[in-house]
C-alpha cells in the first residue's frame, strides 16, 4: 500500500511531540541558544537564481569546487543552494547547512528545483547573452582596431560613450530579443490552453474570429515572433539588415524543405503497380548553385556601376585575386602620374559602357591625336602603354602588355590556380581541425576529401573570375558596340556563375553567402535608382516575419528544419531545453504507429 501511494513525506511533528519521540531531532548542546530561524534575504535569492541555476552549481562544485579542500570548506553545498533558492530557511540564517548525523547534505521538505522556475531560466539565460555577446564584441573591436593601426599607423579614435557603443546595443538587443520571445511565448501558450478548455467555451462562441486564431496552433510561435522588433535596439543598421537578411533566408530554406516533404513542390505520383500515391523525387540538376549565375551577373554589375552598393569585402577579394588583369603600378612610374587602383578601372569600364565601348586609338601609331574621351582619362597611363595591335579599348585597359585576350586568359588561369588551391587548402585544414579522430582512424580518406574540396572549389572560384573578365572583351569582340552596353556585365556574370556546377554538391555555403550579398546589393542599388522606397523599420520587419516563419514549420513538422542544432536551438530559444524535443516526438509517434 505504502508503494501505490507514492513517495513518503517527512512527519511534521508538533512542539508537543518532540518530547514523546526521542529520535525525532538531536539533542543541542549545552552551551547553545535557541534562536530563531532568519528569513531568506529575497535580493539574495534572486540574484543567485539569474545566475546559476542548482543543477549547474552541482555540476561546478562537483568538478571544480570540491577538488580544492580550501574552496570546499568555504562555498556553500550543493544542498544548502538548492534550499536557499526555494525559498526555505536554515540554521542562523546560513547556507552551509549539513545533517549532523551522517555529514550529508539534506534537502528541504523533498523539493530540489522548485527555484529555478520558467521565468528565472530566462532572465538568466538573457543575461547571459547579453554579457557573452558584449564581450565577444569589445574583443572583436579591440582585434580590429590594433589590426588597422598596425595596417595604417597610428589612428586616433573619439572614445565613443559606455551607453551609446554599438557593442552594448547589440548585446542589449539580442539578450531583449530572448527574453522577449520566451516570455511571449509561454503567455500565448497559456492563453491558447485556456481558451481551448470547456469554460472558455461562451468566449469562443461570442469572438469566433479572434478565439480561431489565438487558438491556432501556430499563434504562440507567430505571436512570439514580435520579439524581433527588439533587433532595431541595434545602431549598426547594416548589421541589422546582414542578420535580417540571414534570418529570412534561413527561414525561407526550412519553408520550402517542409513544403518538398508534403508534396507541395514536385507533386505526386502513381506507385508502381497503381497501388497508392509516392512523392516526385527532386530532379537531380535541382539545387543551390542555381542562385550563383543570378547573384554573380548582379554583384558584377554592381560593382562596376554602383560601387557603394556592393559589398566591399566580397569584391576587395576578386580585386586581390585579379593581378593578370589588374595591374600594379610599374617600378620607373615617375611621381608625377597617378596609377588607377582597381575600383577607378572599374569605374572607367563603367564610363565606357556608358559610352557605348568607343574604339581604341593606339597613342603608339598616332601620338598627336586625341586617344580617350575626357571622362577616361584616369587609365591613360595603362592605354599609354597598350600594345599597338590592341583594337578594344577595354582590352587596352585590361592587358595592355598582350594583344590576345585568349592567351591573357589562359595565362591568368596559370597564375591563380595555385595561389588559390594554396589559400583554400589552408583555409580548408584549418576547418577540418574539428575531425582529427577521422584522421586518426582513416587519414586517407580525410585527405582525399580534403583534396577534391580544395580542387573543386580552386576551379569554380578561378573559373568564375577569369570568366568575368573575360567577358568584356569577349562581348566587345563580338557583338555591337552598342548591344547592351551596359548589361553585358550582368551576362558576363551570369556566365561566370555557372562554374557553380563543379561545386554543386558541397559548395552550399558558398552559394548562400554570394546570394545573402547579392540581395543586399540589389536592394541598396533599388533604392538608390528608386526603383522602390526604403521601408523604415524594414529590416526589423523583415527579421520578424523570418523568425515567425521558422516557429511555423518547426510547429509544422520539425523535420523541415534539417539541422539538429538549428532544432535544438529553436527548443532552447522556447524556454524547452537545449534538446531536439520535435524529432523525439516524431519517432515516439512513429513507434506508436508501428506498435499499433
């Protein structure tokens, strides 16, 4: 009987029972004093409480405090956290309370987590990301700033004020963003479990519009989505809209996944045999490196005829990796002639299309006639050196040394394969650090994986920006001078773009990268030209519907979500746990149906 009514509870014994029942409580010292319990300091316990919880105390005194015997003489025991954080008092007021009896500690009335409670965990967990994200930031900043001051010289910067620094913004703005949300959304939880119980009933009838949608199973996840507004707490507004921009993609990625595990995208078939109904498989060309001739043909000519509105780092790297065609400036260039960098020759290109690609006139054959336009004349030191047989102006900008743009070509590709299959190899080594079990176990295949990573992506990296190059005077060979002058960049891109193909099964970061870039470029040439207007507030709006977009499918299915961390991620961000709780559901449900 005593096991079917559950777990015994210890005997509350009155003051008049203490003396009937002699082992009930040892007997206290002759020279102690009664004195009454003190009250839990209530600033205390919350503080304790929004800074670790019990669970994580026992896991640190268990494997750090414990092992030093002047650090465990001296912090309190696991035991005496727990009471003091639920609330329960201890001899004089103390927290380093321990049973006389046998040395171990005791907990109080039974109860060993009612402290750390739902609303503790998120406070806690905000403050933690604010204080992480806050000084990932100043080392971020303190890196970047000896690095430009060892780059460029000593550089005196205006101290920026504590509460005005965009650190502190941006770990307010995300630690706001958790708490918000998790807080959101245990409230739209709860008042969807209300509304669907029996006395919300004459609710429901009254307000059928208002109780079908907070009752969906998708409000709490929508409604807590709101919590991204707090992202505009953020100065940096292109950091704003790089994390929006991001967020949206991602989100964008876990809808269409759901939507290819219903059926919605290829459709259905007829099994074989016509028994039942099975999915289209994804065609086998289908994938990523689709995006890449788009985001190449408009990061090309973006930076080609809007500069501000292309991503500086990203195309700094083709500029870099792009010697044959842009050179340096020469040993014996007297101090009077400024060399073009390689932004002013791209703007010259842009000048020339605008143009309509006027023709080359070699100042070598005829040096008293006018060779370049008013508006071009940056690159006249490189035309001044062209070689005589050159016909195309942009070839005279380009390789002014080679009159063949085939053997410019070639001699490019020989030149930057190696450098690149360098930088990719390290770069790639550096990644795979992570799997050094693997290469212990099998060296030989991590190193062949190693290999044709770096292959394949030093081909469709080098193929890419030998091609844009190229391009120009590939179109300017052969076609009119004034067919699409100007959008024959974004064809030379789009060309450029599908050496994708090489890397199509393992180049998707890449892809996403370029595409995320190509978006924000494309956006800030749109509103530059007005092709649309700017949105106040855009990129917070945009960040919110990613983030309601996300808590919608993994409420959907959460295996439209692929990656396990991301899943485990949404669970935490809910207040659930760092643990994948929806594939754990799926298969419970899965076995159920097996067993049935």
């Amino acid at each position: 009987m005593a096991s079917e009514a559950g777990p015994s509870r210890p005997v509350t014994l009155t003051p008049l029972d203490v003396s009937a029942q002699h082992d009930a409580a040892p007997r206290p010292r002759a020279n102690s004093t009664s004195m009454p319990r003190s009250a839990v300091d209530p600033v205390l316990r919350n503080a304790l409480r929004y800074t670790i919880s019990a669970r994580e105390y026992e896991t640190l005194h268990r494997y750090v405090l414990s092992r030093s015997r002047v650090l465990r003489k001296r912090v309190p025991s696991v035991g005496a956290i727990e009471r003091y954080m639920d609330g329960a008092t201890t001899k004089k007021g103390s927290m380093s309370d321990k049973d006389s009896s046998n040395g171990k500690e005791t907990p109080v009335n039974g109860d060993t987590g009612r402290g750390d409670t739902y609303n503790a965990r998120a406070i806690r967990d905000s403050l933690r990301v604010f204080i992480a994200t806050g000084l990932g930031m100043r080392s971020y900043e303190a890196v970047l700033t000896r690095l430009k001051a060892q780059k460029e010289g000593v550089i005196t910067k205006k101290q920026q004020p504590f509460h005005k620094s965009s650190g502190l913004r941006l770990s307010l703005s995300l630690s706001m963003i958790l708490l918000l949300y998790r807080l959101l959304f245990r409230f739209l939880s709860r008042l969807r479990a209300h509304l669907l119980d029996q006395s919300a009933a004459p609710f429901r009838t009254r307000n059928p519009r208002t109780s079908q949608a907070l009752t969906s199973p998708y409000a709490p996840a929508v409604g807590a989505s709101l919590a991204g507004l707090a992202l505009g707490i953020s100065s940096s507004q292109q950091l704003r809209v790089t994390v929006a921009i991001a967020a949206i993609f991602r989100a964008l990625e876990f809808g269409w996944n759901l939507c290819e595990d219903e059926g919605l995208i290829w459709g259905w078939k007829t099994r074989a045999g016509g028994k039942g109904m099975v999915k289209r498989d994804r065609p086998w060309w289908w994938g990523s490196w689709m995006l890449q001739p788009f985001a190449f043909g408009q990061l090309l000519h973006a930076a080609v005829f809007d500069r501000e509105s292309s991503p500086v780092t990203f195309v700094d790297f083709i500029w870099k990796s792009s010697t044959t065609y842009l050179h340096s400036a020469p040993k014996d260039l007297p101090a009077t002639i400024k060399w073009p960098n390689a932004w002013e020759v791209a703007e010259t290109l842009s000048q020339m299309a605008k143009l309509s690609w006027p023709p080359f006139v070699s100042p070598t054959l005829f040096p008293e006639q006018e060779t370049l336009p008013s508006s071009l004349t940056t690159v006249a030191p490189l035309v001044a050196r062209a070689h005589p047989l050159i016909t195309s102006l942009s070839c005279a900008t380009l390789h002014p040394s080679d009159p063949s743009c085939l053997r410019t070509y070639l001699t490019f590709w020989v030149r930057s394969f190696p450098r690149m299959g360098r930088f990719f190899l390290l770069f790639y080594s550096v990644l795979m650090l992570p799997q050094y079990k693997l290469l212990y176990n099998s060296p030989m295949h991590l190193l062949n994986r190693l290999l044709s990573k770096v292959i394949r992506i030093s081909t469709f990296t080098t193929g890419a920006i030998s091609t844009a190059w190229a391009s120009v005077c590939f179109f300017q060979t052969w076609l009119p001078r004034t067919f699409l002058p100007t959008q024959r960049f974004f064809l030379g891109g789009f060309l450029a773009g599908m050496w994708a193909w090489l890397e199509r099964k393992e180049g998707r970061g890449v892809f996403l990268y370029s595409a995320r870039a190509s978006v924000d470029s494309l956006w800030k040439v749109g509103t530059k030209r007005r092709w649309w207007r700017a949105m106040k507030g855009g990129d917070v709006w945009l960040f919110v519907l990613a983030l309601a977009i996300t808590g919608a499918v993994y409420e959907r299915d959460a295996k439209g979500i692929r990656e396990s961390n991301v899943r485990k991620g949404v669970s935490w961000a809910r207040g659930a746990g760092f643990k994948d709780w929806g594939m754990e559901e799926n298969e419970e449900n899965d076995n159920g149906n097996m067993e049935n």
